[in-house]
C-alpha cells in the first residue's frame, strides 16, 4: 500500500512542477511580446488577461466537445447494466457523486474520463471493451478513469490542453509580428545590439515554444497516467485487475479508435492510435509504455 500512495505523491509532485514550467513560458512570451511593442508589462499582462478569457471558455465548454468529436452518446442502466452498477459502486468507494455514462460504438478496446470536476463528470468506454473484459478487468478500468476524476485529473489535463493552445497562439502572433516587422522601435544606436539579441531570442522561442509546450503537455499526461493506475489500484483494493485489463488492451488486434484525434488521445486509458516504434513516435507519445504500467501494477 506504501508503494501506491508514494506513486500518487511522486506524479502529483512532477505534475505541478511541469505546469509550473508551462506558466514561465507564456510568461516569457508575454513579455518578449510586451519589449516589441514597447512595454514589458503590456505584454505580460495582456497575455494574462487572454489566458485566463481563453481558459474559462475551453474549461466549460471542453468536455461537451470532446464528448461529441469522440462519438460517445449517453447510456441508460438498463442498456448497459452491469457498465452502470460499476460506475455506481465505485463512485461510492471514491466518495465522489456517480459520473455520467457514455459509450462509443467502436471495436478497439479504450475508456476515458472528461468533465471539469467531479460533479460535471462522465466516464466513456468502448463497446469493444465491454464485449471483452471480465468483471474484474472492467472494474480495474473504471477504477482508473475514477481516479482521473476523483484526483482532478480532468480537470488538470483540459487544463494542460488549453496551455499549449495560448502557447501555440502567442507564439504565431509573436512570429506574425516579426514578419510584419511590428515594433520595431526607431530608438538610439546603443539599444540596437541588444534589440537584434532580443529579436533573435524571441524568433527561436517563437519556433520552439509550441513544440516545448506540447511535450510538457504530453509528460504531464504520462505522469497522470502512472498516477491514475495507482490510484485505481488503491480503490479497487486489486491492482490484478487492472492490470488484466491492459495486458487485454495491449494485445488488441486493431486498436485504432475511428473517431479519436491529437486534441484527445492524452484522455484514453491507452493510445487510441496504432503503435508506432520510431523515435519521433515515442518523443510525443501521450502515455507511458504499456508494460511499464502492467510491470509497476504486478510490483504493488
């Protein structure tokens, strides 16, 4: 049990500090955007203002999107029955209201958690899922999209998506700005090496920024997804059945989820692409090695 609960306090830990990287960077963005245009805290403060205008759109309106690109629609009890009484029982254990229900018709094997709290929920899971795992396996794959909800986790990760989009769009507007040659300041003599270092450093920063933005992002989701299985291990009181499950999951034959896309695949319980093994691949995957996750889970 030691092992679980120092797991969950090890990710929470890399977690923040990653979001806390992911801040200084539109910070600096800001800022690079304030010196053009003549005004260091201009720049800061309007990319502020914007981050938090653009935030509250995405975190109340993010779930309902994802919930219809993915093709999930709501399920009733007596649809799905033994998929409710799931939901239902751990949502107990958790001490959480009961999420919503959904289900995507898709043979690939998956499951994700969306909403924006625990009492704006919902818990979405393949037919091809259902059709395949037992009792056991099924609770050790709610548990973990539980956990997600229980843990904020939903909640952090819209969060970490919504970051990268400020970082991607202040980024093109700072390289729009250099092409169109915005701000340039006609000052002295003195001022002019250090406006052609600033230029140079903020062109780079411009370039790299949504790279470096989108793998925080994905580490950040790598190191949820560790936390989330230690955490439905914990709740289900069986780390065995989770660990079933993936051992399933990662054997599918066609694992590809037909609606699934970039914006989403850091929600699945498991890539909802087709494997790939080149380097590029694993530098931007959105979850950690799938025998990593078993190996950690048959150690607790």
């Amino acid at each position: 049990m030691k092992i679980m609960f120092d797991e969950i306090r090890n990710n929470k830990i890399g977690s923040f500090i990653l979001v806390f990287f992911f801040i200084i960077l539109i910070g600096v963005l800001g800022a690079i955007l304030g010196i053009m245009f003549g005004s260091i805290y201009f720049g800061i403060v309007m990319a502020i203002i914007f981050g938090l205008i653009y935030s509250l759109i995405a975190l109340n309106s993010g779930d309902r999107m994802i919930l219809s690109m993915s093709g999930a629609r709501p399920v009733t009890k007596q649809e799905y029955p033994h998929l409710y009484h799931t939901i239902e029982g751990l949502a107990v254990s958790a001490e959480i209201p009961t999420p919503k229900a959904y289900v995507i018709d898709d043979s690939a094997m998956n499951a994700f958690a969306t909403g924006k709290d625990p009492k704006n929920a919902s818990i979405t899971v393949t037919t091809g899922l259902l059709k395949v795992m037992d009792r056991q396996e099924l609770e050790g794959v709610v548990a973990h999209e539980m956990s997600h909800i229980k843990n904020y986790d939903i909640r952090f990760m819209m969060l970490t998506a919504v970051l990268v989009g400020i970082v991607t769009l202040l980024s093109d507007f700072l390289l729009r700005s250099f092409l169109w040659g915005g701000g340039r300041r006609r000052g002295s003599k003195d001022a002019g090496q250090l406006t052609i270092i600033l230029i140079a450093a903020g062109l780079i920063l411009a370039i790299l920024s949504p790279i470096i933005g989108q793998m925080i992002k994905l580490a950040i989701s790598r190191k949820r997804e560790f936390m989330a299985d230690a955490s439905g291990a914990v709740l289900t009181r069986y780390p065995p059945g989770l660990a079933s499950a993936l051992k399933k999951i990662s054997k599918d034959p066609d694992p590809l989820v037909d609606k699934a896309n970039k914006a989403t695949a850091h929600l699945f319980i498991s890539t909802p692409f087709r494997d790939s093994k080149s380097f590029v691949s694993k530098l931007f995957a959105t979850h950690p090695p799938i025998n990593e996750r078993i190996k950690r889970l048959e150690a607790m």
